[in-house]
C-alpha cells in the first residue's frame, strides 16, 4: 500500500497553503467529504446514513460515475449536499500532460453545468495528486482545490474496519475537513465505520456542514 498521512502534517499545511486542509471555525463544525462516486448501492447507502444523523457533506464526483448514475445524482443535489468536481476519469495528475489534466477536469465541469450544479467550483485532485502547473491554472479558472486534515483510509484494504473508524475518531477536530470514499472498494471500510463516526462526531457535540 503507498505512504498516506491519515492525519495531514501541519508543515505540509504551511508548503501548500493555496489549498484548503481545513476550515477552522469555533463552532465545532466538520466537513465530511466522499470522493468517486456516485456509486450504486454506496452512495444510496451513504445518502440513508447521512439522513439519519441529519448531516450534510461534499460529494468530489468523477464525471463518467455523474454520467451512468444521474438519478443517483439527482437524490444527492435534491438532499442538500454540495458537490465537487473529482475529473471525469479518476485521472492522477502526476502522471498526466496538464493541457490532458485540464481538458479532464473541464469535461468533469461541462457534466455538472448541464447538472445546473458547479457549486462553486469544488475540486478535489484523484490521490491528492497535482502539478503545481495544474493547479494555477485551476486557480485561476476559479476553482477551491480541497485537499483534507484527516483520511479514514477507508479504500484500504490491508487495514481493519476498526482502524478505519479509529483513524477519524482519533483525529477529528473543529474544522477537519475527512475524507471516505463512495465506493465499491471502500465500501467494506466504509459501512463499518461511517455510521459508528456519525454517530460519535454527534454524541461529541461536532456540527456537519458543506463546503462552499
């Protein structure tokens, strides 16, 4: 499994201050985020979990998953959740041209204008990964690059359900912006640990919000 910080360092924060790691407030709100969906039977799943602690959170989607699930889609705007861009196949921006990184990224927007649903202009970049040229050119189109404080690490498999849950409960503070995934390779992760973490970011006082 690669190297992953579950618990963002401060030092990264400061390098990387373009980005946003967290929303420090004093009202112990949180931002729960999910990236790669929409995803049959996940994001449904999440959705109904979400509902049950009357929590919002921020959907980074990849634009092919918007495409094949609209009507999933369709449930997560008409809940009252914010959305994110998440480019449209899941592409790593190391890995990439950025003129093909943008074009990506652009055809990702172009789903979610014709959705009515830009939200600001939210991105997320797959594994946390981006050029730095990718990112002003990103900036400059306007958008929020949200990287996170905490990740559940809920897509890896090698850890326990428990881990997963442990990871944000142990490391959740005002401001924390965490990271789970909607998807079929999280999902083992994912259904073990997010009701347990709704339910203890609730009885711990936290309050749920989106990103803008």
């Amino acid at each position: 499994m690669s190297f992953y910080w579950v618990k963002t360092n401060s030092f990264i924060k400061r390098v990387f201050s373009k980005y946003c790691w967290d929303i420090p407030n004093q009202e112990k709100k949180i931002y729960l985020t999910f990236d790669d969906g929409p995803t049959p039977e996940v994001t449904d799943w999440v959705l109904s979990e979400l509902k049950k602690f009357d929590a919002k959170a921020t959907f980074f989607c990849i634009g092919k998953n918007i495409h094949a699930n609209s009507s999933l889609f369709e449930r997560l705007i008409a809940e009252g959740h914010s959305i994110g861009n998440h480019t449209m196949n899941h592409i790593n921006g190391w890995k990439s041209q950025t003129n093909d990184y943008i074009e990506n990224v652009k055809n990702c927007a172009s789903i979610l204008s014709d959705e009515k649903r830009l939200n600001g202009l939210l991105f997320r970049p797959p594994y946390g990964k981006i050029k730095k040229a990718q990112s002003k050119i990103l900036r400059n189109l306007g958008y929020k690059i949200v990287m996170w404080d905490v990740l559940s690490a809920d897509f890896d498999q090698s850890i326990t359900p428990e881990k997963c849950l442990e990871n944000v409960t142990k490391n959740v503070q005002s401001g924390s912006v965490i990271v789970f995934h909607d998807s079929i390779k999280a999902s083992h992760n994912l259904k073990f640990a997010l009701p347990k973490t709704l339910h203890f970011l609730k009885e711990n006082g936290y309050k749920f919000d989106i990103i803008h």
